[in-house]
C-alpha cells in the first residue's frame, strides 16, 4: 500500500464504511475519520473542528481525493439542535473544503460531497390526484426540516468555493440505500410487511425502480465522480437506480393511481415473480428519480436495477450486493450515540 491519497469522512457510517471496504481493490489508499471509533475508522475527530481538519493535509500530504460523506441526518433531527446541524453540515462541509482548497502541497484532484434526495423535500410530494414528480437535478429544492436546508446549503458552500478557488468538486445527491426497515409505518403497511423479512425486502425492491440505490452502485458514482472532477470542475448529480418508467405525462399521471399496470408494463417478468414471493405492489408513486445525467457525464453504469433484482429473485438468487451484507446495518435509526449517518 502506498501513501495515503484519499480522504474519506463519516467512514463509520453506511457508505463511509463501504468506501473504506472498497477502495483498496480499485488501487487507491484511504483513510477514514469519523466521531465514532470503528474498524474502518482511522482517526477519531469531527469535522467541525477546523484544527483536527487542517492537520489532516498535514499528517498525510499525498491526499488527493476527498470523498465527504459524514453528516447529521434526517434521524437526528429529533435529538439534535439545529445549530448542531449547522455546525457539522454547514461548517464541517466548508472546513474540508477550504483546507482541500488552500492545501499548499500538491493540488486536490476531487472534492466528492455525498449530499441526498431529500433536499428536493416538499418537491418530491404531489398530492394524491396529482402526478408524479420526476426529480432531475433541475428541480429546485424546497427542504421541509434542518436536515434539507443544511444539505442544500452545504451544497450550495461546495459550488461557492469551487468558483472562487477552482477546486474540482462533484455534489453526488444519492437516493436511498440503508439495510434498515423503512421508518414510515404506514409505507411498510401498503406491502403488508413488518421491520423484516419479505415485507421489507418487497418495498425496497420496489423502490429501485424510482428512490433506491445499491450501496455498491453509489460507491461505484464516487468513484466515477473522482475519476472525473478534474475534468468537469463542477458538477451535480442525481444517484438512484435508473428507472424503468419515462418522463411522459400520461405515465407520471398514471403512477398516481395505476402504478402496479405500471410495474407489470414496464419491468418484464415482474407480475409472475412478485406472486411466486406472494408480495404486493405499491398502489401509488409520488416520484421517480432519474439519474441519467450521471449515467452520461460520470461515465456510471450502475448494476442493481430493479430489472436486475427481479431476474435475480427469479433464478432464486441474491438480488443485493455483497458490500450490502459486509457493511450490515449501522443503527440508522439509532441516534444517541451521535454517530453520523448517511442516505
């Protein structure tokens, strides 16, 4: 192993965690940082401590790649401030990116900031009757909580310190991928499924085709998003699994009330394999992510399409990733540790 070359921040966290897994078959060297100590942990510190930050360059001059994932996240909107959140989304995002900006050794080559789809917030909810919503990067965001507008303002600090200094930076906005069950209830009931077992893996099958992605596929958009920084400069992208459903009016009115036709249209094979599983359809969808643009610009070619799981789930097969089972589960929904997770 050589020199260190990329930073990786939140490395206890989901993708933290499964980008400190991965890197080192794909030739780079990381190091991982997060408040919480962990296997993939290789200091201990916080992001909104702009001394621990600066001696990080310090310590490992050969950084090259800064792939930020830590955060404080939608959980923690219960249990903490919101100058917390400012604190670490905001002011963590933009100490990282000054001191990646201004480092006086070789220049960086990519700023990768994970940011999330639940910035587009009360974008992504048409009322019952209305259409669906198709999210692009050019939807404008409305948040609906601190999380939302931390997310979009620290966004918004990476594209203001891109321009002023030239650090190449890609925003990634990545759909869902955690292992745990939904914390909707009500989500859960429409699929008639509990906190495990079928029920929750027919919902997250289902949410491939418009607001999941595997957490292999969204390490495999960072690593693409660092390959090609330095050529883009500046660029933001939707992550999700790419839908199977077209940005036309007639289809996004009928995913309001006809989205099971929709399914059994669109995805083949589908119909035969949801009753051999004895799973259910949603009844209505409110939003399709489409993450074309990534697949174009980042050169991404994601794996884990719902076309993919259905074949799989077919043959009898695993339809997730295996990094899905070696980073397991990271107490999503558990905040009283503070540890930082992410979307």
């Amino acid at each position: 192993m050589g020199d260190p070359n990329v930073l990786v921040t939140g490395s206890a966290g989901h993708l933290g965690c499964a980008l400190m897994l991965s890197l080192p078959s794909l030739g780079y060297t990381p190091i991982g940082i997060d408040i919480l100590a962990s296997e993939t942990t290789t200091h201990v510190g916080s992001i909104a401590d702009r001394g621990f930050v600066a001696s990080l360059f310090r310590w490992y001059p050969s950084i090259q790649h800064v792939l930020h994932v830590a955060t404080l996240h939608k959980p923690h909107v219960d249990s903490h401030s919101k100058s917390d959140f400012v604190d670490v989304n905001i002011t963590g995002t933009l100490n990282l990116l000054e001191e990646a900006a201004y480092k006086k050794d070789k220049a960086i080559e990519s700023f990768v900031f994970t940011s999330t789809t639940s910035a587009f917030g009360r974008a992504l909810s048409p009322r019952p009757g209305e259409p669906a919503a198709w999210i692009t990067e050019d939807v404008v965001p409305i948040p609906k909580n601190i999380y939302g507008v931390t997310k979009v303002a620290a966004e918004d600090m990476c594209r203001l310190v891109q321009a002023q200094t030239g650090l190449p930076v890609v925003v990634l906005r990545t759909s869902r991928f955690f292992p745990e069950a939904d914390d909707d209830a009500d989500r859960r009931a429409l699929v008639g499924g509990g906190d495990d077992g079928d029920g929750d893996e027919n919902l997250k099958v289902l949410e491939l085709a418009y607001r999941r992605v595997d957490i292999a596929d969204v390490v495999s958009a960072c690593v693409c998003a660092m390959r090609k920084a330095k050529e883009l400069r500046w660029g933001e992208y939707v992550i999700s699994a790419p839908p199977p459903f077209r940005d036309d009016p007639e289809i996004l009115k009928r995913l309001d009330s006809e989205a099971e036709e929709l399914y059994v249209e669109c995805v083949p094979s589908i119909k035969e394999t949801f009753e051999m599983k004895e799973w259910r359809f949603l009844p209505r969808l409110d939003r399709v992510y489409d993450s074309s643009k990534a697949i174009q610009e980042l050169e991404w070619q994601p794996q884990y399409t719902i076309q993919n799981a259905v074949d799989k789930i077919k043959a009898g097969e695993e339809w997730r990733s295996d990094l899905t089972f070696k980073v397991g589960k990271k107490g999503y929904h558990e905040v009283s540790t503070g540890v930082y997770t992410i979307r």
